[in-house]
C-alpha cells in the first residue's frame, strides 16, 4: 500500500472494521506518526503525532489543534473485543470456529481451543491479554469448547451449554447469569472490558503498520 494519509487510513478503517464514518475530524493529509487511545483522557494535550485515532471520539473536539482525528466504536467492538473476535481466535490457535448469532445478530464465537484443560486455557488467556478480571471452573475440567460472547445473559449460557462450551468468556461478570452458569457446570472467564479493549487497540495499531509502511503508531492508556 502507499503512504499513509489521513483519508487512506479512514478508506482502510472503513473497510477493515465496516465503520461507517472513520474520520472524525480533518487535518494534515500526510501522516508519519498516529496514536491511538481508548478515549480522549488517556492522551496527553502535546502528543507528538499527525493524527489521533479514539475508540470513543465523543468530546475530542476541542483537544489537538490541527490534528485529524480518526475513530471506531462498533466496528471496533464487534472485531476487536468480545464477540465475533476471529482475530483473537486466530492468535490462540482456535479451530472449527462458528459464529454465534442471537435475534439476527452475530454475538460471539464457539470454537475448539488446543488447550483441553481449564487450567490451560486460563494460562494461554492470561498469557495473550495479561490477566483477568474474575474467573469460575467449569464442573469438568477438560474443555472441548470455549465461547467468546459480546454479553453475559442466563439464555446466551443456555444456549452456549446446547452447543457444547464448558467455557464462557466475556468482559465482565453479570452476577444475574452466574447462577445458570453454575447449573449448567459451565466455566466462565471475566476477561475485562478495558484489558480486551487495550488488546483490540494493540492489533489494530499493528495492523495498520503492516497496512501503511512506513507509519509508526503508539498505543496510549495501557493497564
């Protein structure tokens, strides 16, 4: 691909994420350095970029003179958080992944991990995302598949236990679907909503220095 400019990259965010309108605000077209953040207050007021890229653009307006500014909320979460992740899927070495659909929408992932073990799959987890919020076993142990939800409802564990998952994993813990997820002897990991929002904005940054070489990209907000 060419270098790299404000417009070029909002075209590419458009068609990697289907986010309907990318580019938030305009500025310089030429771009050699961009940041991205969660949201505005994990920047600081003099970052040294060309252009901003947020998760969640509201109240930017008024931060970074003449900076672009470039941003992603539902295409963001829909492929780089809970859910639909194949990304993530693809980085743990998930196989026979099939997409969860609920009320017409994709919700989430069941796939088979290699790891066969609770203990192994909270290691290799931790390992890729740098830990957890909270966590419960399963009442087998082995795991023969795993669920990545966008949400954590008494149906979706219901539905996940018919298709045969012993592991389910959101970003966090709802304490009204923890009781069906105890009947069911289902496992279920609180991977943390910020910890796998900083996943998705990392493996974006990389992805788009793969997509424009030449751009340099630094991720702010870190836990």
């Amino acid at each position: 691909m060419s270098a790299a400019t404000l417009t070029g990259l909002a075209g590419w965010l458009h068609a990697t994420l289907a986010e309907p309108e990318p580019l938030k605000r305009s500025g310089a077209q030429a771009l050699t350095r961009v940041a991205l953040a969660l949201e505005p207050r994990d920047l600081p007021d003099d970052v040294n970029v060309d252009a901003v890229f947020l998760h969640r653009s509201h109240h930017a307006n008024e931060r970074w003179p003449g900076l672009g500014i470039l941003g992603a909320h539902d295409g963001f979460d829909l492929h780089l958080t809970t859910g639909p992740n194949h990304r993530l899927a693809r980085v743990l070495g998930w196989q026979d992944v099939l997409e969860v659909t609920r009320e017409h929408r994709v919700v989430g992932v069941n796939a088979r991990p290699p790891q066969r073990t609770w203990h192994d799959l909270r290691t290799a987890l931790q390992a890729e995302l740098g830990g957890e919020d909270t966590s419960f076993p399963p009442t087998d142990t082995v795991v023969t598949r795993v669920a990545l939800m966008n949400a954590m409802t008494p149906a979706l564990i219901e539905d996940a236990r018919g298709q045969g998952v012993h592991a389910y994993l959101t970003g966090q813990l709802r304490p009204s679907a923890v009781p069906v997820a105890h009947a069911c002897g289902m496992g279920v990991i609180a991977l943390g909503h910020r910890r796998t929002e900083l996943w998705g904005l990392r493996t974006l940054a990389r992805e788009m220095e793969a997509a424009f070489p030449g751009l340099a990209t630094q991720v702010y907000g870190e836990i």
